[in-house]
C-alpha cells in the first residue's frame, strides 16, 4: 500500500506540474485552446489569470513532490494529507464553477491517494 500511495502522490503532482505548463506556457497555443475549449480572443484575455492559476498548481506540485522526499513519516504523512485535500478541494470548486471535467482529472486522482493514504 505504501508503494501505491507513492506512486499516486507522484502521479498528482506530475499532473499539476502539467497543468502549469499548460496554463503558464501553453494557454493561447493550439493545444491550450483545445484542451480548455476557448477561442484566440479569450485565451489572449485570459492568459494573466491563467498563468497566475498555473503557479499556484506550481505550488501544488511542489508540496506534494516534496513530501515523497520528507525523511520523517509523520511530517511526510501531514504533506501529503494536506496538499491532496487541496487539490481534491480545489478540483471540486472548479468542477463546480468551471466545468465537470475538472472533478475527474484534477479531484478524483487526489482523492484516490488520500484514501489510500488514510487506509495505510
């Protein structure tokens, strides 16, 4: 189970390091749009907040790689706890504002970490 609750810590914070580069780096290109079904003009109006949006799934990744390399377990533990609910939060405001799309991709795969974290 530990090796599992690794491996889904890793996969959150590699999907959010992901979600940066698409909302920092790759909001007004062909696949920004396509991915968050926008046209040209509102991406180009848009692209302030998305990048300021993008940092902070920056941040999110951060902590949760950064508790996979936490020597001590509790701490490593609290980490985890803590920055998946963000995200598992996070995911359902957007879900509920933005689209339905996000609870899938962004919520569902921290709450699955977070369960099995808990069960460990």
């Amino acid at each position: 189970m530990d090796t599992l609750s690794t491996v889904l810590v890793a996969l959150v914070g590699i999907l959010h390091i992901y979600f940066l580069y698409l909302e920092m780096f790759m909001w007004k290109k062909p696949i920004g749009l396509k991915t968050f079904r926008m046209s040209p003009e509102k991406a180009k109006m848009t692209a302030p907040l998305a990048a300021n949006q993008g940092l902070y799934n920056g941040f999110l990744a951060a902590g949760l790689l950064y508790s996979l390399f936490v020597t001590n377990p509790d701490t490593a533990h609290s980490f985890k706890v803590f920055f998946l609910s963000c995200v598992a939060i996070a995911g359902v405001f957007g879900a509920g504002t933005v689209s339905k799309r996000i609870f899938f991709i962004q919520s569902l795969p921290a709450i699955l970490a977070l369960v099995i974290i808990v069960l460990c």
